[in-house]
C-alpha cells in the first residue's frame, strides 16, 4: 500500500487537502484506531468519514503513484507505510492481498518498500 493518504479525489489537480491535518501518528500508536482504519478499508467494519474517503481514494492513488497527493499526505503516506512495514507486517499483509492481489503495487514500489524496512 504504498499511499495512505486521508483524501477525496476531484477533477483538481490535487486530492482535497480537508484532512491534511490529521495526526498520523495517533493513528499508529493506538491499536484501537490503527484497527478500525484498517477494517473499514478491508470492509470489515464502519468507517468514518475520513476513512470512507481514504477506502475510496486508495485504489486511485496506488494506481497513479499517489501524483494527486500533497506533499503532507505523501509524507502520511509514507509515515504509514514504514509503520505498517515494520511494526504490524499482518496488517500490511491484509492491506495487500485486498487492494494489491496481483502484486502489482509491490512489485512497482518494491525499492520504496525495501528501503523502509527496518526504519521505525
């Protein structure tokens, strides 16, 4: 999952930047939110609004190198990747057999991926 930005997409040439300011790291640190973040994108639970906006943007970002993104959500993005990467591989394991089955995305983003792991 190599972009897990809180975002809608629109004809801009941005994602919206409404939720630029979330803190990320809360997110992460806290199994209870990390969870619900990654079942709702999973379909396994609720989401909230921010998360219906991630679930939807997701597949659009992955697709297109996430170019739509501003520079805090790339910066989110990869904030989560290194987490997930390093600190929850099931959860990331769960993110990629859903939104990259063929493995598409890690193959395209293997060097990214690589050269997060083992950075916390």
């Amino acid at each position: 999952m190599a972009c897990v930005a809180v975002t809608w997409a629109r004809p801009e040439s941005t994602y919206t930047d409404k939720w630029d300011n979330i803190n990320v790291d809360e997110i992460l640190e806290s199994n209870r939110l990390l969870k619900g973040y990654v079942d709702c994108l999973l379909g396994k639970g609720r989401c909230t609004l921010d998360g219906k906006a991630l679930k939807e943007t997701l597949p659009d970002a992955l697709e297109h190198e996430c170019v739509k993104c501003t520079g805090k959500q790339k910066s989110g993005a990869d904030k989560v990747i290194r987490h997930l990467v390093n600190k929850r591989p099931d959860l990331w394991k769960e993110l990629a057999v859903k939104y990259d089955p063929d493995n598409i995305y890690q193959a395209r983003y293997k060097d990214k991926i690589d050269a997060v792991k083992g950075s916390a």
